[in-house]
C-alpha cells in the first residue's frame, strides 16, 4: 500500500504526486447553482444568532435543508443523493457554517458519520432500504459511538450486542450523541463477545430512548443528548459486515475534513470583521491598522487562514481522489479547529469591549469554535496517532539495521543521504526560496523522528511530549507544502513562520515535561 503523504515525511520523502493528486473533475455548473440557492436561503431563513439564543434549529430551516437536498449531498444519486465527492461536500458545509455552526453541524453529523457506516461497509440491501429516506432528510443520522468509560478509548465500549435467532438485542447506553433528539437512524457500535459491531437502529425500535437535550457552551442549536438500549431488537440484517472498530475509525478518519472544513466559514468573517474593525476604529488620532501589533494580529490571522483552506484542500483531493487520508485528514482537523480558536480569540481581542457582547458575533463564533478541538477525536490523541504512525516505517528500518550490523553501515548512509536529497518542490510560481525551506523543515523533521527513536526505543509510544512535538512538525510541513501547491498570495510568509515553528519544535525535543508535570502534581498534593 502506498504511504501517505505525512507518512513519506516522516521518512525525509516529499511526495509531490500526492500534493498534487488530480481527483474527479467537480461539475461547476451544478455546483454553481446549488451554492446560489444556498446562499439565498442562508441569508433569507437562517438565524444563527437566534438559533443560538433559542437553542433549537427551528423546523423551517430543516425543512427547506431538506428541500435544497442538503441531507443528500454525499449519497450517491442511485438513492436519491446528490453524489458529491469531498470537495464539494465541504464546499457546502462552509457556506452554512458561515451562517450558523449548529446547522451546520447538524448536517455533518448527519453524513460525515451519522451515516457514514451503510456509506463505506452497507450491502446493496441495506443501502436499498435506509439511505432514500436518510436523502430527502425523513430520518436524520446519528452517529452513537461515545460511552461515560468510552471516549478516545473506544475500545473500552460496554453497550453489548447478542443474537437471538433473527434477531439481535442491544443493552447499555450511549452520551453526547449529536442529532440524539432528532435522529431517525442511529448507527451504534456495541460488543459482541472479543468484536465490535456497528448495528443499525431506527429510532422507533422499542427500547431505545433518547435523554433531554444537552445544555452546551456552544453550537447550542444543535441536538445533544444520551441514547439508551433496554433489550432493544433489531434484525439481524441491519448488523454492518466486518470489523465494527476499524469500520468507526475509518468513518472518523473521513468525517475529520468535513469538520475542518466547517471552520474556515467562521474563519473567514471574524477576518473580515477585523480587517473592517482596524481599518475603521480609531485611537489616539490614528486608525487601529496603524499600530504594529494589531498588524501583526492580524497578519497571523491572515497566514492561518491560507493554511486552513490549503489543508482542507488538500484532503478533498485526496479523499476524491482514493489516496491514503487518515493523517491528512486528521492534521486538517487538528490545524483548523487549533487555527479557528486562535483567529476567534485575536478578533475579539481588536474588537475590545464589543467583542464580549452578545449582540456581536464574535462571543457566538468563539463558543462554538471550542467543540471542535474535542469533536471526532481530541487533538491531543489525534498528534499521537500522527506521530505513531508517521514513525512506523522509520522505526521498522531502524529495527532491521540493528538486526544486521554487518550491513548497518551502507544502509545507514543510504538513509542520510535520502534525509538531505530532498527535491524542493517544482514551482513555477518564482517561490523557490520558499520551497528551499520547505525542505530544510522536512529533514528536520524526519531527523528528529530518527533521533526520537533512538533516544526512547520501544517506550517511544510513552514519550508523548515528543510524539507532540513530532506530530506539530509533520503538520506544519504538511500545511507549508499545501500552501505552495495552492498558490497562496501569502506562501513566503507561511512558510518562514512555519519553517521557524519546525526547528523550535524540534529543538524542544528531549526537554522533560513530564518531570515537571509530576513535581507540579507533587506540590499540588
């Protein structure tokens, strides 16, 4: 199987193949229409900051999400989707989100992951049967997955699952479900024995109840409660073939750049709100835009965005296009939903006093950012799963040198010299010093991944400030890489300030932070 792009440089390999992937052509013209009646209904029907307010998505607006086919957008046409490829999708989803997060997190809930398993895993029957009316938007999905001992250790689930002749019979209870009260399918991993399943579940089955609505810090229109099986049965048909573990991580994986993509609408006005606020508001004789420090909030803000819309990019292609994605997607997640928080935290920090008020967007905008750096796993698992896998291959290598030592020599300088033959990327956009830096960052990185497993050996997977620190490199290298191949206005600047990020990160390496956090913890004690 071929690496993934963050994979290969781990490895000191910069696949510009995978940068620059052709997926499936996107039909614009549809596309075109379809973003048209979007927007006129956004502006005409939907209210985020009332939404927020009431804390319920009114019915009108699901109703006339339903009449655009937004429930559709990723099914395929033969069940009555509209068949979008990732690009798109979040195409789609950014548009609403720029209006209201709950909605559009209700949307992405729905097919991102609510419905996600009959998508990747369902037989031709089981699509047959629930996803025309999963379309039109009859039954909304859910994805139930979440457990009060189940979080990012989804291993440790206790819902169980066992047959009864033509049946099977869920017992245990789920949290946190988004789309719970309003949810017509839920799509629910339980154990059975050793194995997880993944089930289907219609709400009407007898025994299954959903809790009251959550009370949230944000995204308060949207859906949450608990979800509760009592001897509930359902056919035996409606059970996903396959391995329901890895069926809920690859559904995770895919649903991670839908989410990133639902941050740069939010993104893009509180930058535009901003801009406006510093080129408009003056003190001491002068407008804001003439002090350097609100430059320079505004400047990161700038350079985050371009990264933010060059990752989701990126995954799109990626994910049209049948590459390798998981860490693609799972970076995407993590830059943005970090990216968001940062831009909404500088808007309001120009916006002053205004900027805590409720009749400003900017306090809605900031609470609902906060959920994404937990949502669909947290950030802080997710740069472990980055830095564990990226250091697979080169810890496979290491392992077979030091089982050979007669051969460890030569094979040892084939390795640094692919660490410092790395081809800069092949631009023809005049930004070659860009690209000179790019790939000083990705030796760096593929260095310290080398000196990481050197230094902890087989209790690397322990050594989490270090897989952190890995994980940001690979990120950065990454978003700088998305940057160039976009073409960004702003690449030179993106990729000096990542290149600096880079070599502080790894200059970090080794410096003991979790000596301090015990002390720390000692004291407090």
């Amino acid at each position: 199987m071929q690496d993934g792009l963050i994979a290969g440089l781990f490895q000191g390999r910069l696949n510009e193949a995978l940068l620059r992937i052709e997926a499936p052509a996107q039909d614009e013209e549809t596309m075109e229409i379809l973003l048209q009646s979007l927007d006129r209904f956004l502006n005409k029907e939907v209210d985020g900051a009332a939404i927020d307010r009431e804390g319920k998505i009114p019915q009108s607006v699901l109703d006339g999400c339903k009449q655009l086919g937004l429930f559709g957008l990723v099914i395929p046409e033969e069940y009555g989707g509209l068949g979008l490829g990732m690009r798109s999708y979040g195409r789609v989803i950014t548009r609403v989100a720029t209006h209201c997060g709950a909605t559009a997190v209700t949307l992405g809930a729905h097919q991102s992951i609510g419905l996600k398993a009959l998508l990747l895993a369902g037989t031709d029957q089981q699509k047959q049967k629930w996803l025309p009316a999963c379309a039109t938007g009859e039954r909304i999905g859910a994805y139930a997955l979440t457990e009060p001992e189940a979080g990012s250790d989804a291993g440790s689930l206790r819902t169980t699952l066992r047959v009864e002749g033509d049946q099977v019979v869920l017992d245990g209870g789920k949290i946190w479900i988004t789309n719970g009260g309003i949810a017509g399918l839920f799509t629910v991993f339980a154990r059975d024995g050793d194995e997880i399943r993944a089930v289907l579940v219609p709400r009407e089955t007898p025994g299954v109840s959903t809790g009251p609505e959550e009370h949230k810090l944000g995204i308060r229109g949207s859906s949450t409660t608990t979800l509760t099986f009592d001897n509930a049965a359902v056919p035996r048909e409606n059970v996903i073939a396959g391995d329901g573990f890895r069926l809920a991580m690859d559904i995770l994986n895919s649903g991670r750049t839908g989410l990133a993509a639902g941050t740069l609408g939010p993104a893009q006005v509180l930058l535009d709100l901003a801009r406006e606020r510093a080129t408009t508001r003056r003190q001491f004789g002068r407008t804001l835009a003439e002090f350097a420090l609100v430059r320079q909030h505004l400047a990161e803000m700038t350079l985050d965005l371009a990264g933010m819309q060059a990752l989701v990019a990126l995954a799109g292609r990626l994910i049209d296009g049948g590459a390798p994605h998981a860490l693609e997607a799972a970076a995407a997640k993590i830059y943005c939903s970090e990216a968001l928080w940062q831009i909404a935290d500088r808007a309001m920090q120009l916006a002053g006093g205004s900027g805590y008020m409720s009749e400003y967007p900017y306090e809605r905008i900031l609470r609902d950012a906060r959920i994404n750096r937990i949502f669909e796993g947290a950030n802080d698992v997710l740069r472990l799963l980055v830095a564990l896998k990226g250091l697979k291959q080169p810890g496979r290598e290491l392992k077979e040198i030091a089982s050979r030592p007669l051969t460890a020599l030569p094979r040892l300088g084939a390795r640094a010299l692919r660490r410092m033959r790395i081809a800069p990327l092949s631009l023809e956009n005049g930004q070659h010093a860009a690209a000179q830096r790019l790939s000083r960052a990705v030796k760096t990185l593929a260095r310290a991944a080398d000196a990481t497993l050197r230094r902890h050996g087989k209790g690397v997977i322990e050594a989490q400030c270090d897989l952190q620190r890995l994980a940001d490199m690979a990120i950065e290298c990454t978003a700088m890489a998305a940057v160039l191949v976009e073409g960004s206005p702003y690449a030179e600047a993106f990729v000096e300030r990542g290149l600096h990020r880079v070599e502080r990160s790894a200059a970090g390496l080794g410096a003991d932070r979790d000596d301090v956090a015990r002390l720390l913890l000692k004291d407090a004690s």
